[in-house]
DNA sequence: CAAATAACCTAGTAAACTACTCAGGTATTG
DNA sequence: CAATACCTGAGTAGTTTACTAGGTTATTTG
C-alpha cells in the first residue's frame, strides 16, 4: 500500500462522483471543473478505476462516469489501489530469499504495516467517508453562524 | 503522512542499528553490506535522522551511529516523518479555502486518514518491530525443521 | 605523529513518478 | 451530421528516488 497525492487525486474524483450519483453519470470535464483536477489527468485515472471496475462509462452526450456498485461497497483501499501501482516496497519481487539468502529485515514489519493500512482503508466505503463529510460540512456551517451572530 | 520505499529503507536501518546496538555504535558501511542500501544514500537519511534528533554520530574508527534514545521511546512513524518531508496533500497550504472559496472536498477525509495512519505508526516502537521480528524469525527456524524432519 | 576509520558534505545523475498538454480517435445522442 | 464525452497515445517539465563520485573533518590506533 503505497500512500501518495495520487491516490487522492482518484479518491477525491469518485467523491464526487457519489456525491453527484443522483443526476446520472457525472463527466470528467464536470470533475475537472469542480475539483481543480486536469482532464487528461482525470482520463489516465478513470483508465484504471474502469479497468478495476469501480467506475462504468457511458459515452456520448449526457454520459459521464457512474459508480459500478453501490458506494456502500467501494472501499477507499480500492481506490488507492486502483491508481497506485504497488511499488514493491520489499524489493524481493514476493520472495523470501530477498537479502543474503534469509528474509530481509524488514520483509515481514513492511507487509504488517502494509496490510493494517490497507485494513483500515478497506473499512472505509465512500458512502461512509461522504456522510463524515456531510457532518463536518454542517458542523462548520453552524460555527460560521455562531461566528456571525457574535460578532453581529 | 506519506508512505514509500524511502521511509522504509530508513526503518530498515533504524532496525539494523536497534538490532546490534550492545555492540557500540554502528557504522553506516555496516548497514549498507548488510541491508544492501548505498553508502551515501544512508548518509543522506542519517542527516535527516541525526537532525530530528533520533540517532547521535560518534566520529573515529569504531564510531557509527547509535539510538539517541531507548528503542522503545522511537516511533516508527518518527523514522518515516523524518525522512519524507510532508507532501502536503491537502494541497491547500494549511488555508481550508482552498477549491472554490470552500474546503476542498476531501481535505478532511484526508486529514483524518493521515491521523489515522501516522496513530498506527506512533503506537509501534522500534523495539516491538524488533522482538515481533524475532518471534517470526523463531517460528521461521521451527517451520524449516519441521519440515525437513518430514522430508528426510 | 601518521595512517586508518568513519562521519560529514556537496554535486551530479539515470530512472521513475507526477501532473499535465496536445492531438487525435470512437461511440452516442439530438 | 454535429455536438458530446469517452478513449488512446505521445510527449513533457518538474520532482523524487537511489545512487556515484570526490571531497573534508574528527577520532582512534599503531
């Protein structure tokens, strides 16, 4: 499990896509827009997300990206793991005769940690992480108000 | 938090060092034949290291480098921030006006994943990595008699 | 004291990755 | 048929990665 700004890049992207569901299939020129990410960009991405099958596309006017299953059943791991070739950050290529002819030293520390993280991301669906989002969102709308009246 | 292969090549030498700490300071030429990571490369994460104040340098033949504290007292999350410099993920330099005079979408999703994460690797010392290696290293040894008792 | 050791420092570099532009396709709708 | 929007590939500036090369400085040992 690799953790970089790409990653997010593809998160934030089908954020918006579950946020937008409702209207039917979401455009990346629609995403492009909205969320600061260039569209070739965007295009390399969903390449992925599509390949992995998280996203299906429907072309021609009025098409767009829609989810392939219900948000309740992307994990934000699959996401991640979607755009982030794993970068093999044993550098034994899946053996266990990587260094010296034994396990090499942090072999097995890597993929624990690796795979608790991996863990924690894959209990996390878009649908949960939206929901948060609308929370926080209404949580700063009341400070901003609080904030209004005070200093009214 | 990021996670790459530069963090755990610096983990990896942490645990080099917590692993032959009783026998003094540990050069950085020791590390490098023995986990097969470039001399200078190491020089450049020690510098890091040294800098947050982890490891102390003792210069002269039979110097190297030693813990600059207990090994239960390191992080493993301190190693991984000493080395990679935060890649500022949000994207918005700290501001949270940051897309369209709003917090952008997944700022704080984000953010608490970041948390999350960098909590994980707060709760892990080097001297636990250290004694769960050993116990896999024992069950390794007992796994290969076993079933070379089987194969003879 | 001299030589060996090892930290410390600076510069450069091939390869990979990031985020992007450009320039075209192809399928679908109105 | 024309507009839309997916799809594909090439190219690219900037950054990061992991490394090589070539020093200097501090310390120990013969």
């Amino acid at each position: 499990m690799k953790l970089s700004t790409k990653g997010r890049y593809a998160v934030t992207a089908m954020f918006d896509i579950a946020l937008h569901h409702h209207e039917g299939p979401v455009s990346l020129s629609d995403i492009s827009e909205r969320q600061g990410i260039s569209l070739s960009y965007l295009e390399q991405l969903f390449a992925r997300l599509r390949g992995q099958g998280l996203v299906k596309s429907t072309r021609g006017p009025g098409g767009g990206y829609s989810l392939a299953m219900d948000s309740e059943r992307i994990a934000i791991a699959d996401v991640i793991d979607a755009v982030d070739e794993n970068v093999d950050a044993t550098r034994c290529g899946g053996t266990t005769d990587c260094q010296n002819h034994r396990r090499c030293l942090t072999h097995g520390l890597w993929e624990d940690l690796s795979d608790q993280i991996r863990g924690y991301l894959s209990g996390i669906s878009l649908a949960q992480a939206v929901s948060e989002m609308h929370v926080r969102q209404v949580s700063d709308r009341q400070d901003h108000q609080l904030h209004h009246v005070e200093t009214v």
